[in-house]
C-alpha cells in the first residue's frame, strides 16, 4: 500500500514540475536526463562527489549536463551534489549521536569542512 501510494506521489510530482517548467522548451529527453541525475545523486552522493562521475554514468559530458541545466533554469550539477551532501550532514546531525568528525568520516569528506556556520539549521 505504501509503495503504491509512493509511486503516485512520485508520478504526480512528475507532472507538476513538468507543468512549471512548461515556459522551458519542453525536452523530454532533457527532461528525463535531470530526473536520472536527481535519482543517482541520491544513490551515489557518499561515494561520487564529481559531475564527472555522474556524467559518465549518464553517458553525457559534464559540459553537456551543466548546459542542460541551465537550460531548465535549475541549480549546476554541482551545486546539486553539495546540497545532498549537506542535506545528509544535517540529517546525521539531528537524528544521530555522531561527531561532525564522524559524519564527515561517513560522508567521505577528504577535507573537515563541516562546522556549525555550514550547517545552519
């Protein structure tokens, strides 16, 4: 039942945003590309912390997802990854015992840039 109400939500949030960015040239092509992009940041965000590596699983040049982008008046790609990143910092934060040190440690941060300032909550 829960899944079933899920997929719902989903494809109506599907319909709602193509409705709003319908002043965009519809592309659904283009459009599908950021949904996968959305979708595999959201799988691979701990691990793949470039455009790059999203582009690559995408088939696509990082150049050709920024432009795509842009062209839906979006957030660049990057933009999209840190974001995540820092959605999960503050979720660890709020809902877990966890250090910043910890969190950064299981984010896969390389440099320890969490800090309160950051992470305005």
């Amino acid at each position: 039942m829960l899944r079933l109400l899920l997929k719902r939500f989903i494809i109506l949030c599907t319909r709602l945003a193509r409705k709003q960015l319908s002043g965009f040239p519809v592309n659904e092509k283009g459009f599908d590309i950021i949904q996968r992009y959305y979708v595999l940041v959201d799988n691979h965000f701990k691990e793949k912390k470039q455009v790059q590596a999203y582009a690559a699983l995408l088939h696509r040049s990082p150049k050709t997802l920024s432009n795509l982008f842009a062209a839906y008046g979006m957030p660049s790609p990057l933009k999209i990854i840190q974001e995540r990143v820092v959605t999960e910092a503050k979720r660890l934060l709020l809902h877990t015992s966890h250090s910043i040190k910890e969190i950064s440690v299981i984010l896969a941060l390389k440099v320890w840039v969490l800090s309160a300032a950051s992470l305005r909550i």
